[in-house]
C-alpha cells in the first residue's frame, strides 16, 4: 500500500466520524440513549448522549470502503473484523440504552471472538527466544489463548473509559503505533483496519476531549478494544524474537490498569469485578488536580509506551533482553510514583468549575458496574 492510498483511508475515516458525531448526539438524544448519574456513578452531567461508538464506527467503515474502492480487493480478514466489530456495536448499544447482564454481554464478546479467530486473527507462532526458531502453536492452544487475548484487550480498553477524551486519545494513540507495526511487518490487513480505526478516532476525538459532547458508551469502548485486540494479533505474526511482546508494550496503559485492577480487588478480599476509584486515571486525577492534564498525561505515558514498543521491534538478540529488563525496572518505578500498588483511596479532585466535570469511573464491561459513560 502507497502513502496516497494510506492518506485516503485516514482523511475518509475522519471526515465521516467528525460529520457524523453531531447526528449521532441529536439521535442519542432523540432515543433516550444519555448518561443518568446515580449513586454508583461519578458524573454528574445529567443528559450527556452516548452513543459515541456509533460514529467511531461509521468513520471505520467509511475507511475500509474506500480502502476498498482503491484497490483491486480487500486484505483477508478485513470481513471477519466488520463482522465481529458490528456485532459488538450493537451489544453495546443495546447495553447503553436498556443494560444488558454481564453474562450476556460476555457471551457477545466471546462470540465477536470466535469470528475474528476464524478469520484469522490468532496467536498462531511462536518464537523460541535463544535460537530464534518459529514453530506452529498446536489448535488446542490457539483457540484459548487468541480469544482470552481478544475479549481481555475489548474490556481492557473499556476500563479506562474514566475520564472524557481518554479511551479514544489512548485508543488512537495505540492504533497508529499498531498500524506502523504491522505496516514494517508486511500484515496488510492490519494496516487497513489500523488506518481506518487511526483516522474515525481522531475524527471523533474533538467531541469527546474534556469537556466532552458525547460520552462513547460501551458502544465504542468496546469497539475500540476490539479493533486494537486484532491489531495486536496481526502486528505479532512478524516472525522477530520476543515478537508478542511489541503490542503488549503498545498497549501497556491499558493491560496494567486491568492487571492492577484484578490484583487490587483481589489483595482487598473484594470480588475481581467490583468497582473502585484506584485506576490510574483517578489517581492522575488527584496528582494533576484537573481532567484535562490527567488524560494529557496518559496520552504521553501511551505515547512513551508506544515509541518504545516500535523500536523494541527491531531488536534481537540478548540486546533484546537487555533493553526489555529496564523498561521493566522503569515501569515498576513508574507505577510506584503513581502509588498504583496502594489500596488506599486518596481524597479525590474536585470538580472542575467552569465545565462541571466530575472524576467517573466508566461502567458496563463484564469486569466492571453496569451502566457506561
């Protein structure tokens, strides 16, 4: 694919997202589908339309029909991520407007899964790390592990929906390092979903920064997290040494949050889906003591994460490891300065006055409070 044809599907992607967000808020509005605060949620803003993910996957779609329309056919797989991302549009939809059980909510993630699976998103090979032989991952294996992966980033991103701007800045942020990934890897379908996904993102992302016009519900948390889950799978097939590890590092914020979270709940003697105000959103929040510069830095701390995940892709070699054991030390001292292994709740940040936000934590995944910002 050429920079011409690359630019095309971006611009497309988001001039589609953009144009369609205002119909968006007017249907959300017109339907009923708003954000009601409660007891069990942060915000405050009372009739704030959802519905968000519904022009996050307008802007995508209109990208890969013009993606293609410049080339003689689609990459394979582009069908099976349509599929399994329309599908979750419409779980989460039907969640923002009526709230689904989680159970059932899972049940649809993991059906999105097997779709995307048998299109061939999976974690097929794997690099032997001292003599750097590829071998086949035997079906039995695949199967697991390709869908614990899909459904753990789709929820990954919707945990950190807690603050306007953050899971579609974080989410554009990862899908543009993604795309270059599989773009040095040769993984053509990655490319297109990236591109298309990069471009509705930054379209709809105005609408969304602090303070925020529309909230993207669980209809786009878990659209974008699906999106970002396959993209990952395809950026991993380059055949390099440690080569799974280079979309763990891109999605890092995300993934440590969640880890963070299940071990927390799990240390307090509290059930793992339970809700708390100790992701590191939250705790920016108190640190930075405004909205705005809370999502700023963690769209800096994902960018950091990201560049790092693109230049650890070229190395090998007991390099590799070298440079793999200081971001570790790095990220431990990181989570650290964040306080992110206390279990201790710090006096939240007060609202901003001239915009009424208020810290929220968003709700509706399986691992989380019902409801969605």
């Amino acid at each position: 694919m050429d920079e011409i044809r690359a630019i095309a599907i971006v611009v497309v992607a988001s001039v589609v997202a953009a144009g369609s967000t205002p119909l968006v808020i007017l249907l959300a509005r017109r339907l009923g589908v708003v954000d009601r605060p409660s007891e069990r949620k942060v915000s405050r803003r009372k009739e704030m339309p959802l519905l968000g993910g519904l022009a996050v996957g307008l802007g995508c779609a209109a990208g890969l029909v013009t993606a293609g329309l410049l080339s003689s056919s689609l990459p394979a797989g582009v069908t099976g991520f349509a599929t399994g991302g329309a599908l979750l549009l419409a779980v989460g939809a039907w969640d923002d407007r009526y709230t689904m059980p989680a159970p059932w909510k899972l049940g649809f993630q993991i059906a999105a899964a097997v779709i995307a699976v048998e299109a061939g998103f999976r974690v097929d090979l794997f690099s032997d790390p001292i003599t750097s032989h590829t071998f086949v991952v035997p079906l039995w294996i695949v199967w697991p592990v390709s869908l614990l992966w899909i459904v753990g980033v789709t929820n990954a991103m919707n945990l950190i929906d807690g603050l306007d701007g953050l899971a579609a800045g974080v989410g554009a942020i990862i899908a543009a390092t993604l795309t270059v990934i599989c773009w040095q890897a040769g993984q053509w379908t990655g490319v297109v979903i990236g591109l298309a996904l990069f471009g509705s993102l930054i379209g709809y992302l105005p609408y969304n920064f602090p303070p925020a016009r529309i909230f993207l519900g669980d209809t786009g948390s878990l659209f974008i997290g699906f999106g970002l889950a396959l993209l990952a799978l395809e950026g991993y097939r380059k055949a390099a040494f440690l080569a799974f590890l280079v979309p763990i590092l891109a999605l890092a914020i995300p993934l440590l949050d969640t880890l963070l979270s299940i071990v927390r709940r799990l240390r307090s003697g509290r059930g793992v889906f339970s809700p708390d105000r100790l992701h590191m959103h939250h705790r920016l929040l108190v640190r930075e003591g405004s909205h705005k510069n809370a999502v700023l830095m963690l769209y800096f701390l994902t960018a950091c994460f990201c560049m790092i995940a693109v230049s650890f892709s070229q190395l090998d070699g007991w390099l590799a490891f070298i440079y793999l054991a200081a971001v570790v030390a790095v990220t431990i001292r990181l989570l650290r300065n964040l306080d992110a292994f206390s279990l201790e709740v710090h006096e939240e940040a007060p609202p901003d006055p001239a915009t009424g936000i208020e810290n929220r934590e968003s709700e509706g995944t399986v691992a989380r409070e019902e409801g969605a910002n």
